[in-house]
C-alpha cells in the first residue's frame, strides 16, 4: 500500500512547478525511447521507415518530428504476432497479466503487463481518484464491469487496494438490485462506474430498497468511461441522487486505465502524471500541435513512459477535448480538460461539427419534462450529412399532449440556437431507451 503525499495531493508530482515538471519529463521520455529502440520490433520498423533517429529526439516538443501510433497499426500487431502483438517489449515471463479492451465488435485489443507495469497503471489511478475525493481507508463499491478482462475491472481493484481502499467488486453485471442490496448492507463510502449507470442504479433505489440513493451512505463519486460526467447537468443529476460528491476521471486501455482526474473544484480534469506519461494535443484535421491553453480544443495524444511490457509512443486516441484551464486553487499544475466526445464519433451537420455529449447537455438540462435519455438516430453513411439530425429524447411520466408539443419545440430550438444545427425530435415515453447495464452508453444509433 502507497501513501498520499499530502492531505490535498496524492503525489508530490502534481504540484511539481512547470519547469521542473517538463525536465523530469523530458529525461523519463529519453530513457523510454532508448528501450523502444532496444526492445520493440514494432517501433524498431517504424522508426526505420521514418527515418527516425532516437537520440535526436531530447525534448518533448521533438516528438512533433515522429510518425503517429494508430489504433489499426495495434490491431495489425496483434493479428500477425499473436498473442500480444509485436509491439510487446517485455520477455514473456515477465508479463503477469493481460487487460482486454471494451470494443464490442471483433477481437479486443489485448495489453500486456510487467509487475512495474501494474504499478505504474496503479500510481496513475491513485493521483487521478484521490483529485476524485476519494481516501485512504474508504470502501468503494464497484460499478464498472468486472468481466472480460476489461480496464475498469481488476486494476481498478489494485489501484483501490494500492491507496489502502476496500473494494468491493460487484461489477455493473450483477444488475442493479444486487449492487444496490450490497450498497444498503455494507454502506461503502465511494462508488465508481460510468455516469449513465450510477444515475440510473439510484432511480432504481426506491422500487428495489424503499430507500432513496442520497439515504445510502455514500460521499463521494467517480465517474467515466463515457462522454458527460463532467456536463453541469449530469453531475447536478448525480450528486442530489446520491447525496455525494461527483467528479470526472479520463482513461483509457491500450496506455494505462485512468490517468485524469478532475479536482475539488469540479471544472476539468487535471493532467498528473508528467513522470509517467506525456499528453500531447493536437488539431485532428492537420495533426499540428495545439498548446494547451484555456479555450484550446484538439485531440489527446498519448506516449507511455516507464513502460516496458505493451509501451505506446504518440498513440492516437480520438478522444476530443477542451482546455477548461491551466492553473487552479487546488495547487496541482497540470492544465485541465474536459472531454467531449470522440473525434470518430463526431457529426459533421451541414459542415458543423457536432458531438453527441453537447445534444445530451441540452436534454438533460430540461428535465424534469425529460428524463435526460437521448439517441441520435444516424441513417447515413460515415460522419458527415446535409439533412437535420434526427433526435429522439424521452419524456416524464405524466406530461400530457400540449405539454409534450411544447418540450418537442423547446428541444428543436435551443439544439439550432446553441449547436447552429437542425434537429427533427421524436419524443418517447421514459423507459423506452435501454438502460446502460454494463460499460458505456453509446448516444448515436445507426439505422439502415
């Protein structure tokens, strides 16, 4: 079991000032490049066909110079070097665990993991969920899937005993009623899953326990996994459900599980761990550079340090966000972001960009008239479309058929006044949209 730097921050890291931040950085990113160069018959290859010379590249602002790491070039790996792909760097028999991806079609992305490994993934969970409130000595309950080998599972578990937490892994595949039963019996003081369930497993408290979720005990919330754990409604909805605290993590499988971690502030998650990981932004239409300064927008791209079995050098991740600042009151000096979708999940409406995550926004900050549940229907084939979206929303019980015209007209107009794109909104009963009861709740149906 580690132990937390301070009462405010896990690692001294976080608070390391900027200068001292980029040298360390910049040394850990050295030393991982030569074991690239070493050990990984993939960056070997890569590295020659680029013409990249390794010990040319000093700083980070030097890897603006090497090729991209694709989520197909993994897969490519894996189906010609089975079973870990020739991007393994590590002997076999140092590998002591593989963590699986959460994609659902074809065969999962597979990563390979050293015993330091483990340790790394842990010590970046650590920084990320003690920003999310929670301590040393509390008792989580278990709300991400604990099957298929997938991140949010067993290393969430070692990250949780790693901070001297008790979990308790349940896992979102035990349904509700389990998990609730479990919640009223041991009454844990934590709770981690993605935002769609936990706001949906304390609808359900009342019918299954007779109590409200806000009556059960816990204090403090992480949430991920998903777009929309940060968006004011959706926390606003979580944390009068539950009567706790709700803050935002950001990870991902094929670098570590979770590595951002939004403070007590609860205005963007902060960026940790500049000793174990470099984030690099950048415009996903030119691939150039983004600084990383409020406002700024781009696509987060990742290189792994101090990894040695499954290690990634500018891993593209699709994962689109905003800059919501670069200094805050909590001391920690890593820039924060919001994450708001996926840039291969994003719509491009009559040439403007749209992410599920900001129509969601809009829903949800009309309820009570809605439950908050939303689907973009897409007909069409790829990203990009010249017609209005189609919408479909979930209203409240009870809302009669004046009433359910009116919040159909509101819907329409504030999606073309804030996102400048039409939508045509189909309104449905509450408890027409399936639930999520596993990982993540995917916001765009495609239709044929």
């Amino acid at each position: 079991m580690a132990v937390p730097h301070s009462a405010r921050h896990w690692s001294e890291i976080e608070s390391l000032a900027p200068g001292d931040a980029a040298a360390l950085q910049n040394t850990r990113l050295r030393e991982q490049l030569e074991y690239l160069a070493a050990r990984s018959d993939f960056y070997q290859k890569k590295f020659a066909e680029h013409a990249v010379d390794v010990t040319r590249v000093r700083t980070v602002a030097d890897l603006a110079g090497l090729p991209f790491t694709e989520k197909q070039e993994l897969r490519d790996s894996l189906a010609a070097t089975p079973p870990l792909g020739n991007h393994v760097a590590a002997e076999a028999a140092d590998i002591v665990q593989i963590q699986a991806s959460s994609g659902t079609t074809g065969s999962p992305s597979y990563v390979g993991l050293t015993r330091r490994d483990i340790d790394v993934w842990s010590e970046l969970g650590a920084r990320a969920l003690y920003a999310n409130g929670f301590r040393p000595g509390d008792r989580l309950l278990h709300g991400f899937g604990m099957s298929k080998g997938f991140v949010g599972g067993i290393p969430v578990v070692q990250m949780a005993q790693y901070m001297g937490i008790v979990d308790i892994p349940i896992g979102a595949e035990a349904g509700a009623e389990r998990l609730l039963r479990v919640q009223a019996d041991q009454r844990p003081d934590a709770l981690i899953g993605t935002p769609n369930f936990l706001a949906y497993l304390a609808e359900q408290a009342p019918a299954i326990l007779g109590l409200r979720a806000r009556d059960l005990g816990v204090r403090a919330i992480s949430v991920g996994g998903e777009p929309g754990g940060g968006l004011p409604a959706v926390r606003g909805k979580l944390e009068s459900l539950w009567g706790a605290t709700s803050r935002e993590m950001l990870g991902g499988t094929d670098i570590a599980c979770i590595y951002w971690g939004e403070c007590e502030e609860g205005d963007g998650m902060h960026f940790l761990s500049p000793d174990l990981m470099v984030a690099e932004l950048i415009d996903p239409e030119t691939d150039e550079i983004v600084a990383p300064v409020a406002g700024a927008q781009g696509e987060l791209v990742y290189t792994a340090l101090r990894r040695q079995a499954s290690p990634l050098l500018r891993f593209r991740t699709r994962d689109h966000v905003v800059v919501t600042g670069t200094d805050c009151a909590c001391g920690r000096t890593g820039y924060k972001v919001r994450c708001v979708g996926r840039t291969d999940d994003m719509l491009i409406v009559r040439g403007i960009n749209l992410f599920p995550s900001a129509v969601k926004q809009l829903v949800s900050e009309l309820a009570p008239a809605t439950t908050g549940e939303m689907r973009i229907r897409v007909d069409f084939e790829g990203h990009s479309t010249q017609k209005p979206i189609m919408l479909v929303v979930e209203y409240s019980d009870g809302l009669r058929g004046e009433q359910q015209d009116e919040l159909r007209l509101s819907i329409e107009q504030r999606v073309r006044s804030a996102l400048g794109v039409k939508a045509v909104v189909e309104l449905v009963p509450d408890s027409t949209l399936a639930r999520p009861d596993h990982v993540k709740v995917n916001l765009i149906e495609r239709v044929s």
